[in-house]
C-alpha cells in the first residue's frame, strides 16, 4: 500500500497522502456525490468508494463535478463566460427549409445553433432569413467556417461574421480535403492562434487526437471538438480512447463534433465525459427529423447522467444478480 499517491484531479496531477477513494474525497474536501472516479482505468461506482485501497503503482482520476452534477437540474456547463444547460448543439445546413430547422431547434431543447456563415443567409433581407425562424436574441448563434480550407479563409469569415453580426464566440473548422473533410491541423492551430490574438473565442473542430488538442488549448481555443467520424456519415464515435485522453488532458469543454448517426452515438459521447455533442446530418436526415431532435435531446441527457452516475465496473466474469449465498 502507498502513502502518498498521486492522482489527477479536474485534469491536474496532485498528490495526497490518504490510502483509500474515500479517505482522498474526504481529504480533498470533495463532496462525494459529485465525484467520479476512474480507477485502474475502469469507472469505479460510487457505492465502491471506500473499498477500494491504493496500492503503488494504481492510477486514479477523480472528476470533481463542480457546481453541478445533482439531479436537480443545475448540472450546467460553461464556455467562454456564456453558460448553458443543454449540452447539445445543433446545425442548421441539410434541412428541408428554415421551419424544419426551427422546428427541430425546439425540440432539441439546444440554446446554441452553429451557423455556417458562407452558405448560411443571416444578413441579406432580400432573401429568406434563418434569423427570421430562429431568433438570435433566444439562441446563441455560432458561426462557423464551414467550407474553409485555410487558415486565411477561416480566418477572414470569422471576421465578416464579427461585422456583421457582432459574434467572437465562433466555431472554426479549417478542412484539409473534401472527400473525407477531415480538418488540416496545422491550418487549424495557425487560424486558432490568429483568432485568439485577435479577441476572438474560437471552438475548434479537430482531429480526435489527444495532443493537437492540448495545442489548440494552448494557442487559445476555449473549446476542444474532436471528430466523432467523418463529417455527415452518421458512423458514430470512432475511436473511445483518443476521445476519453482529449476529456481527461482537457481543461476547457470538449464537444463531440461530427459523425454521430443516432442516438446511442451521442450517448456515448456524454458517457465519455464529454461536456456536449455537436450534430447537423444525423438529424437533418433522419426520416422524422423533430423525433429525432428529440430522440438526441434525451440522449444526451441520458449519457450525462450515465456518466455522473458513475457506472458499474466491468467483471470478466458473470456473477449472479440474485445472490446464491445461503442457497444449500
Ligand atoms: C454543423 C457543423 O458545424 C458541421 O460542420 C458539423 O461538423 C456537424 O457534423 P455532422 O453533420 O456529422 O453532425
């Protein structure tokens, strides 16, 4: 058994001197209904708090829920000083027309709707206007690059949509090729530096890749959006790994953006720590595209709170749900 251990608390290494999970809550000053512990690499469930005992060599993460996590519905999230309760934000490219887009806005209980500023008509009155359906003064708009291929592309829509409608919280997606829209993360991190020395908050889509993520935080990006799965194929969440390493190194939110095709893609998201999903085709596309809005609405809640949860550890073998202790 160890005396001191070190741990990773909200991202950051510390170390401490108690010998079990419950001894180190307590220790810490932590309340231990909004904790969740990651020993050994397995979630720990909450009710095995005090059974667990550190031995050398153990790894441990405690992810201090902050200001939320209860069932009462405070479990907010932050970014860039704008605070919001859903953790689900929506496209609005793809739709049959503005009312769909509208329509599933609402039922998606999203405040943020992502803007691609190039194709997206916010400013021409002449022509229909999605500010006309979904009001800016109700839902925070995020305009994004959309389209943009280099750093100076992104850089000057980023600008134009800061003139036009006053908005420095902006999402930035500079993409390397048009067949698999993958981002290019040296135009990325270029943009994301030019746009933070500018007093722009840029969230970033990029690459689920654990280390361009920690770049893109330190060259200024308030928000980490790693792919799921190619933009528009609906594959799911890829790769679990990468996308938990992005969580635990991150210390602002990390979305889930792109490649979610249903429901149980989003949730996965969410049990994975993530802070939100981002989604455009998965619903714009599907057959009944209100449903599902709402369909990830509540998926999104559900991963959460699987995730606040903390769930059952994993066994490799079965053991009874009935106990058979005192069965002859
Ligand atoms: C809406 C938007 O910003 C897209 O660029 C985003 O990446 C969504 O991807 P999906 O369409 O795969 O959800």
């Amino acid at each position: 058994m160890s005396d001191t251990t070190s741990i990773v608390l909200n991202g950051e290494s510390r170390t401490t001197s108690a010998s079990t999970i419950a001894a180190l809550v307590h220790d810490l000053g932590l309340v231990p209904e909004k904790v969740a512990v990651e020993h050994n690499g397995e979630i720990a469930p909450r009710s095995q708090l005090d059974a667990i005992v550190l031995a050398d060599g153990d790894t441990l993460e405690i992810v201090h829920f902050v200001g939320g996590g209860d069932h009462k519905g405070d479990d907010t999230w932050s970014v860039a000083g704008h605070t919001f309760r859903s953790r689900l934000i929506v496209g609005t490219g793809k739709y049959k027309d503005f009312a769909q887009n509208a329509a599933a806005l609402e039922a998606s209980g999203a405040e943020i709707v992502t803007v691609a500023v190039r194709r997206v008509n916010v400013s021409d009155p002449n022509q229909p206007m999605l500010t006309d359906f979904i009001d800016p003064k109700k839902v925070t708009y995020l305009p994004n690059t959309a389209g943009c291929f280099t750093a100076d592309e992104a850089v000057r829509t980023l600008r134009l949509a800061r003139e036009a409608g006053g908005w420095d919280l902006v999402k930035l997606e500079v993409l390397g090729e048009a067949k698999t829209l993958y981002p290019d993360m040296r135009e990325t991190l270029r943009a994301t530096e030019t746009l933070a020395n500018e007093g722009f908050h840029p969230m970033v889509y990029c690459a689920d890749d654990p280390i361009a993520a920690k770049q893109l935080e330190d060259a200024g990006a308030v928000a980490i959006m790693p792919l799921g799965a190619p933009i528009g194929s609906g594959l799911g969440i890829q790769n679990r790994v990468t996308i938990r390493l992005i969580v635990e190194g991150a210390s602002v939110p990390v979305l889930v953006d792109a490649g979610v095709g249903t429901a149980s893609d989003a949730a996965v998201g969410m049990e994975l720590g993530c802070d939100g999903i981002l989604m455009n085709t998965a619903i714009a596309e599907a057959k009944d595209p209100i449903r599902m809005a709402r369909a990830m609405k509540l998926a999104v809640q559900a991963g959460r709170d699987a995730y606040l949860a903390g769930r059952m550890a994993t066994r490799k073998y079965a053991d009874p749900s009935s106990p058979l202790a005192g069965l002859i």
